[in-house]
C-alpha cells in the first residue's frame, strides 16, 4: 500500500524529463470522472520507472462534465505506462479509506488492472512514429 502512495504522490508532482521535439503526441481521454471536484492527472512512465520512481511527466486538469484530456508532447518511440489519479478533494495526494482501499479513483492505460497494485504489464502500451490516443477508464 504504500507503494501506491509513493505512487499516486509522484503522479500529481510536476516533474517532466526534457525531450526532443522528434516524438508524437501522446492523447489521454478520461471519460468516467465521479465529478467535476478537484483536478485529475495522468503520469507517463518507463518501465524503470514504473511504481518506482518519479514519472517522466505529469499533466495534470481540472474536470469539465466529468471528463478530461491531457496532451503529452515529443514522446519518443518505445513503450510507457501511464497512471491517472482525481485527486477529488486538491490535497495533491491520493486519499485512503482506514482498511486501505483507495477512497479517490485511478486508472491504467494498457490492458487495465485486475485487483491490486498496478503492474507494468498491465500498464504499458507501445508509442511508434505516428500520434496516439488512448482512452483511460477509471
């Protein structure tokens, strides 16, 4: 559990990792927001970063009829991971009920989780020449 909160806390940070102007764009949807309260996110990760460490980049967005998109720029070919969090009440962390389920929603991109933490395999998707967009439900 506390790995999710390491987790959940570097996604709503604001750390980005400089790249060439030679990627793609990298297009989250979240269509399934509880509600429009606080500001949802989406954190892109390598597979040596994935639950581990710091994301490469954050963006983050307040939610208009329970839905947002977040735009990532110039990723480079290769695969990633995302993580999305509404962080409903802007405390800018995710929030726990006392017998440790999570009390605000997150998602995967990929293939989607099963019950438990999230795992590379399930997260990761493949980024080519061309721009992608993925829809993440949470």
């Amino acid at each position: 559990m506390r790995t999710i909160i390491f987790l959940l806390l570097a996604a709503v940070s604001s750390f980005s990792f400089g790249q060439e102007a030679s990627g793609v764009t990298v297009t989250v949807t979240i269509p399934n927001l509880t509600n429009n309260d606080g500001a949802a996110s989406a954190s892109l990760y390598t597979e040596g970063t994935f639950m581990k460490a710091a994301p490469l980049d954050t963006q983050s967005v307040t939610p208009e009829n329970k839905t947002v998109t977040l735009v990532f720029e110039n990723v480079k070919p290769g695969e990633y991971g995302i993580i999305t969090l509404h962080d409903m009440n802007g405390n800018n962390r995710m929030d726990f009920e006392a017998n440790g389920m999570p009390k605000e929603d997150y998602g995967i991109s990929g293939s989607g989780a099963g019950f438990g933490p999230p795992t590379w395999n399930d997260a990761k998707f493949t980024v080519a020449s061309e721009d992608l967009t993925l829809e993440i439900k949470m």
